[in-house]
C-alpha cells in the first residue's frame, strides 16, 4: 500500500509543479503587458526589473496555486484512467476514494502551507511589489537626445541638438536654454559643433561645445525692461556639466504603505477592523448628538430675534413649533409662520433668507457627513474581506482538489488537452463567482461572509456530489449509459402518450 501511495504521489507531483509555473508564467505575462509603458524606457538595471518581477510573481501565488491544483489533480487522475492503472488499482481492490487518500492529505499540508503564506508572507510582498512598482512608475524615461527636438529631460534645461554624428557622441547645431533662475529664456548658449560625454561615475552629463557664443540679458540694471540690455560672450570652447541624479531609481520609505489593507496578516487586519469600526461608531454617535443640537437651533426664532427683541416668549415657542412643521414653499411661509407678521416686507425676506441660508448649510452638511460615513464603511468591509481571503485561499485549494481528482477518474483523460478544458471551465466559474461576490462584499449589497465565501459555498457540494460518483463508479460522462437512459425515458412515456 504504501508502493502504491507513493507512485501516487510521484504521478501528482510533477504536474502540480508544471502547471503552477506555468499558471504562475502566465499571470506574470499578464503583469508585464499592463505595465510595459511603466517599464520601457527608463533605464531600469536588471537588478530592478528582476526584483519587481519576483515580487509580482509572490502576489499571484493566491491565484496560480488553486488553478494548479485543480489542473494536476485532473491529469494525474485522467492519466492514471487512460493507462488503466486506476482500473488495476480497483481490481486489486483498492477503491477511489484509498487512491485518493494520500493526495487529500498532501492537498491539506498545501491547504495549511497556503494560509501561512496568506497570511506571513503575502503581505510583505505586496508592501515590496507596490513600493517598488510605485517608484518604477514615477522614475523619469532614460535619457535621450534626438536629432532637431528640443529635449526637457533635465530639469532647468531645455536642449536643443540639429544633428548626432554616428558615434552618438558627436553633436552639431546646439542651443542650451538656461532657466535655473526662473526668469525665462534669459541665458541662451549656442554652439557649431561639440562632443557629449558621461561622466565615469554616470552621474553628470559633460557637454563640450567649439565655436559658440553666450547670451545673457542683463536684469540688475535700471529700466532693463525698456532699454533690455544682454551680454554676449564668444567661446572656442566651453565645457557644461549637467546633474543627472534625477535619473536614479529614489526610493520611496516602504512604512509610507504599511497601513494598506493588504499589507497586513489576520491579528493586524482584526486590530485595524476594531480600531474602525470604534473610531466609526463614536463618529456616528457625535455626528447625531451634534446635528440634534443643531437642528434644535436651526429655526426662524434666532433669526427673529435679532430683527425684534420685544418679541413674546409665547410668539417664540410658536415660531419653533411652526419652524419644525414648515414646508420648504415660500409662498406658505408666511401663512405657517405667523410671527412675521411681527416685521415688514423688508425684515421678512431677510427672514427668510437667512432661513435658506441656514437650511443649504445644514443639507451640505448631511451629504457630506453622509459621504464621509460611507467612506469609512467601505474602508471596514475592505479590511474584513482581505481578513475572510486569508481563509479562503487555503479552502479553495481543497475544494479545487475535490472537483479535479473526481473528475479526472470520470473522464478517464490525461495529458494538457481535454483536461485543461475542463480545468480552465471551472476555474473560470470560481473566480467569475469570486469577483462577483467580493464586489458585492465591498459596496455592501451582500454580507460580507457569503459575498467572500459564495465560490466555495457553490463548489463545495459540486466537488463533493463528483467525488460520489467516483467512489461509486458511476457513469456521469458515459455517452451510452447517458443515451440509454434518454431512450428509456421516452420509452416510458409512450403507454401513458396511447392512453391519452
């Protein structure tokens, strides 16, 4: 038995390393043609780029290892009916679900091993990867001077070169704008011809220009805006040093993005969550203890009071009684509020004004509250959906497994053809379902278990009514158990059909 647990093992092991590198290849290539505009061009080492890309490559692992389970499991199954071992192993009398076993306990250390990455590991990938993509993404384009293009690489420069000889050192023509003074094209230097260089170290640009002149205008003399006076002074050769430090890769502080939600494992994410959900709850309870206060202030009474102190305490109470029961027309405003008779048709409309006023600060008010309290539970239910995908991962690892085997002994196929078919199909199915729940999750249309866990609620009873059917040997994808239960359907029905 354990000869045949071991030839089990070996027929698993080397499809699950193949289609997770493969699967893993693929959401890298994905990465690579969303960002290729980010990376062209830069100047980014090797270092860099093979860096950013092990650390894209950790971020995909939660995505790469269910579909590389669900795929191998599928071929070991379909290999080992195709070549009718699985049919030897059962004659031997070992059933399916034994030849299964040792995979169900290797998928659960997978299982296990996959929430520790989710959960140690996955988070300080995702602060490296996105620290690192951030700053790629800001770095400047490698430089590069065309021919007849004014160039604005560097900064206070704009450079300007008519021709390159073929050794790309070799320049002709060039116009040098200096606007390190902020003031303009104020000094301009132009040249016939001269040679640009890097410096040994690649920090700094050297420019050594032949037969040129220098233009400056001169701003500390008195009227230079009418009179405009400038220098210009003649060179047969004159040497510029450019910085070029702006070009280096700079490096952002990675505790700058340590707070994001998807930088932290389950006891940090539960911390943050009920940090939030206090810091939300005490936000709220504020918010309604302040906006009573105001609305209890919020009436024509105070304003009625500043326009006439010698209004009675009885005509107040009435006013606030009128002011909570008034509606928004104007033109019933003074049928409601009787008070306003107590001024003329001047003070009224300052009334009434100040009322409106009064009223658009306070709706401005709720929608901004409201926008801010819907922010804040969106920020939550971002936190405990990465807290949920921590779990999730290693159960649809399972999952996946019990659909794959079953259905690898069912179809009895091995190979990358009609496996990887029925692979991608359900795969497809998983995280179509998954996005659809999670979204939902965020926004707040669904609760937040089911919208995170509604893939595997599906799939479950789908991998566990396909590992019945193989453990029971049953005929699912039997073409001709499939055609005679069709025939002796309709050939039930023909009796009752002359009865009628």
């Amino acid at each position: 038995m354990k000869k045949t647990y071991i030839f089990i093992i070996k027929s698993y092991l080397g499809p699950f390393i193949m289609t997770f590198f493969i699967a893993l290849f693929i959401l890298l290539m994905q990465f690579l043609w969303k960002y290729i505009d980010d990376l062209v061009g830069k100047g980014l080492d090797a270092f860099i780029i093979t860096k950013l890309l092990f650390f894209a490559s950790a971020t995909f692992v939660p995505m790469a290892l269910p579909l590389a389970i669900l795929l191998s499991s599928l071929m070991t199954f379909g290999n080992l009916g195709e070549h009718y071992e699985l049919v030897a192993l059962k004659a031997a009398g070992i059933s399916v679900w034994k030849i299964m076993r040792p995979l169900i306990y290797f998928s659960v250390a997978i299982s296990i091993l996959a929430f520790v990455f989710s959960n140690y590991i996955l988070p300080i990938a995702n602060l490296k990867f996105q620290s690192l993509l951030y700053d790629v993404r800001q770095q400047k384009l490698a430089f590069n001077i065309n021919e007849g293009i004014f160039y604005n690489g560097i900064n206070n420069y704009i450079i300007r070169v008519g021709e390159k000889d073929k050794d790309g050192s070799t320049i002709y023509d060039v116009k040098i704008y200096d606007h390190t003074d902020r003031q303009g094209n104020i000094s301009v230097t132009t040249a016939k011809s001269g040679i640009m260089q890097m410096s040994p170290d690649q920090k700094s640009l050297i420019f050594t220009l032949y037969n040129g002149y220098s233009y400056n205008d001169v701003l500390n003399t008195k009227n230079y805006k009418i009179l405009l006076p400038f220098e210009r002074t003649e060179f047969r050769e004159q040497r510029i040093k450019f910085d070029l430090s702006d070009f280096d890769l700079a490096r952002t502080q990675e505790d700058l993005f340590k707070s994001n939600y998807t930088m932290l494992n389950t006891k940090q994410l539960q911390i943050f969550i009920d940090s939030l959900e206090l810091k939300f709850a005490d936000r709220k309870a504020r918010y309604n203890e302040n906006f009573l206060k105001r609305f209890q202030n919020l009436s024509t009474v105070d304003t009625a009071y500043m326009y006439n102190k010698n209004i009675e305490k009885s005509t107040m109470k009435t006013a606030v009684l009128d002011s909570v029961k008034a509606p928004p027309a104007l033109a019933d405003i003074a049928l409601k509020w009787p008070f306003l008779d107590n001024f003329n048709n001047d003070d009224q409309a300052g009334v009434i004004d100040k009322a409106l006023i009064a009223s658009r600060t306070t709706r401005d008010n709720i929608i901004f509250n409201k926008n801010d309290f819907v922010f804040q539970q969106e920020n939550i239910r971002k936190h405990q959906w990465v807290w949920h995908k921590k779990f999730t991962l290693s159960f649809a690892c399972l999952i996946l497994f019990f659909i794959g085997a079953p259905m690898g002994a069912i179809i009895r196929k091995g190979g990358l053809g009609l496996p990887v078919v029925i692979s991608v199909l359900f795969f497809v199915m998983y995280h179509v379902m998954s996005i659809f729940g999670e979204k939902a999750a965020k926004v707040g249309d669904l609760d937040m278990f089911f919208g995170v866990w509604m893939s595997s609620i599906i799939l479950l009873p789908i991998g566990l009514f396909l590992t019945f059917k193989a453990t029971t040997d049953a005929p699912l994808l039997d073409a001709d158990s499939w055609r005679k239960r069709i025939k002796n359907i309709f050939a039930g029905n023909k009796p009752a059909i002359k009865q009628l």
